[in-house]
C-alpha cells in the first residue's frame, strides 16, 4: 500500500483513539467509560499494527500525536456538545466498515459479520442519553437537522454559510449595477433579514411540526398500550427478533421491558417510534433564533464594508472579508469530512466567488441596460 495513504490511516486511528479516550474521560456512566476506553484501546492497537506494516518501508517512522483537527474538535465539543464528535466518530467508524468489508471480498475472505460492530457500538452511543453532551443554547438546535446526520456544530457552519454566500450574491449582483451604497445597504440589510426571518421561521416550524407530530405518535402508542398490551408486547418481540435476537432473548427483553406500564412505553417510543425523547424538550423559539443569528453572522460580513467605504474600495473589502468568512467555514467543514483544511476552504471559495461573479456580471448587465 501507498506509505502517504498508510500514514494518513494511522493518523487517523491515533485521532480516533484520542477522541475515545478524552470522551471517556468526562463520562460519569461508568459503563459507558468502560465502552469508550475498550474502542479506544482497539484503535491504539489498529496504530499499532498500520504502525508496524509503515516500519517495513519506512523503519524510522514513530506514532504521531493526535492531530490539530482532532484537538479543535475536543475544543469544540466543550461548547457545541460531545454529540457532534461522536457524529464524527460514526461517520470514521462507518467507512473503516466499507473498507474492511471491501478489502476482505477482494483479497477472498469470508465475511464474519463482525465487520460492523465497531458502527454498531458507536451509533448506540450516539442514541444513549447518559452521554454527557454539553453545550446549552446550540445543542438545543440539533434536532432539526439530525436527519442529515447533524449536530449543533454542523448547523451552526451551514446556518452562518447560507447567509455568507446568499448575502454576498445579492450585495454584489447590486454594486455591479453601480447603484449607491445607500441603495447597496438597504438592500443588503432586506436580505438579511428577510433571509434570517425565512431560515428562523423554517426552524420554528420544523422543530415544532416534529414535536407535535412525536407527541401525537406517543399518545396514539399510550392508548393502543392500554387497550392491548398483549399485542404490543408481542409487536416488540417480533421487533427485537427482526434485529437478529432469538425468540428466547426477545421474549425475555420485552417481558422486562413490560414490567410497569412507564417502561412499557417509554421502550414503544423508543424500539417501534424511533423517536428519542430528549427531541421533545427542545425548544421551537430557541431553534429559530438560533438560526436566525446564525445567518445574520453570515450575512453581516459582505455588507458591512459598504457601512464606511464606498465604490471600488468597499467592493473589494466585501470580497476579501468574505473570502476569509468563506474559507473559515470550508475549514470547519474538514471536522466532519476528513478532508484537508486547504481543500476545503479553498473549495468553499471557488463556489462562493463563482456565485458572486455571475451575480455581479448580471447587475452589470442590467445596470449598463437601465443607463442605456
């Protein structure tokens, strides 16, 4: 295999061994510190093997410390919540899946089924609500977009780049009109704000449709419980059986489960609903101020030059700041891509600046139409 593709690998499994190990570290379940610390010790192991099989091309090579990246994204979970490094985490483990399973069907192997448990083990994690997540106002707003595999942080960078590059077209398709900068201001400012008010009452109705919905789901599933908890209970072992449970195991599972009428339903919700209660105490107001900042953020940063500068010169300034603001949330993508913070960023600014140019060439357009 490739030396720069093997090193890459073995960064990565030292990162994913430092993840594991930091957010054990601040758990207070103690099994699920002894679940963390076990995949954590897994990966060093992994190291070391991707470490050896480097030694037999490169024998000076040693273990590298843990990367910036993974360093930010520590820092990061400290405000955002740990939600959105175990996010990251399922995203690693998913892949490592498909390559293990690849490499097995072409080198003849047979499958033993283990391939998957590693996801398997994380995604309970991330669905376990004795992880100790922190971060107040944003992590509130991760469950409108969990069903993109989000989190808070995601939202956050997507929120602040919907106003960045949407702002920043509309800014520049007005300068290339030549119009003044009261006209470029006042229109910068409508489409903040008529972004921010669209993105936050999206939000709104979204976090609120979906906790009114979960609440209609579980009153439904309450009442079906009271009328025929025998047919439900053996709706829930045919369910734990569908995930490859034996009718013994399943039996048993869902005989405790039904031992109280509370249990009974809070395993209802959570095995045949899917829904994670914890969704239901968000709150539909936070969310779509959430979001409403965070697209003002964004769209703040191509106008404001044109606030105390005027022609050309506030032109320019729009641009350069917006190249900044652009290429920091390409950067920030990287956590939950891999990719490399110069890729990213500079990606983030080619579609920016693509989508500003064609804006600015048809206000030039129209701009030079009007005159004539």
């Amino acid at each position: 295999m490739d030396l720069n593709k093997l090193k890459t690998q073995l960064q990565t499994e030292i990162d994913t061994a430092f993840l594991y190990k930091s957010i054990a570290a601040i758990q207070s379940d103690d099994n699920l510190k002894k679940v963390l610390l076990a995949l954590a010790q897994i990966e060093d192991g992994h190291a070391q093997h991707m470490l050896d099989e480097i030694r037999t091309q490169n024998v000076n090579c040693n273990f590298p410390t843990p990367s910036s990246r993974a360093k930010l994204q520590l820092k990061l979970g400290k405000v955002f919540g740990y939600g959105s490094i175990i996010s990251s985490l399922s995203g690693i483990e998913k892949q490592f899946a498909i390559n293990t399973v690849k490499n097995k069907i072409e080198a003849g192997e047979k499958l033993t089924g283990y391939e998957h448990n590693h996801l398997k083990i994380i995604e309970a994690i991330n669905s376990n609500s004795a992880l100790n997540v922190s971060g107040g106002f944003l992590s509130k707003f991760e469950s409108r977009h969990k069903s993109v595999g989000g989190n808070a942080l995601r939202a956050a960078v997507l929120g602040a780049n919907d106003g960045l590059v949407s702002n920043m077209s509309l800014v520049m398709g007005v300068a290339g009109a030549a119009v003044s900068n009261n006209t470029i201001l006042l229109t910068g400012c409508a489409g903040l704000l008529a972004g921010a008010i669209s993105m936050a009452l999206g939000e709104w109705l979204s976090v609120q449709s979906s906790k009114e919905l979960y609440e209609n789901q579980i009153a439904l599933e309450t009442a079906e419980l009271e009328a025929s908890p025998e047919e439900e209970k053996k709706e829930l072992i045919l369910l734990y059986q569908a995930k490859g449970m034996t009718i013994d195991e399943a039996t048993k599972l869902a005989n405790k489960a039904f031992e109280t009428n509370e249990s009974a339903i809070e395993t209802l919700i959570t095995e045949e609903l899917g829904i994670n209660k914890e969704e239901l105490d968000g709150s539909a107001w936070e969310a779509a101020i959430t979001s409403f900042v965070l697209f003002a953020i964004g769209a703040i940063i191509p106008l404001y030059p044109f606030m105390f500068l005027h022609g050309q010169n506030a032109i320019y300034l729009s641009v350069g700041s917006s190249v900044v603001g652009l290429f920091c949330i390409g950067s920030a993508i990287t956590l939950f891509t891999g990719k490399t913070i110069l890729f990213s960023g500079s990606r983030q600014v080619f579609f920016g600046l693509t989508a500003a140019a064609i804006t600015y060439g048809i206000g030039a357009l129209i701009g030079v139409s009007l005159a004539g």
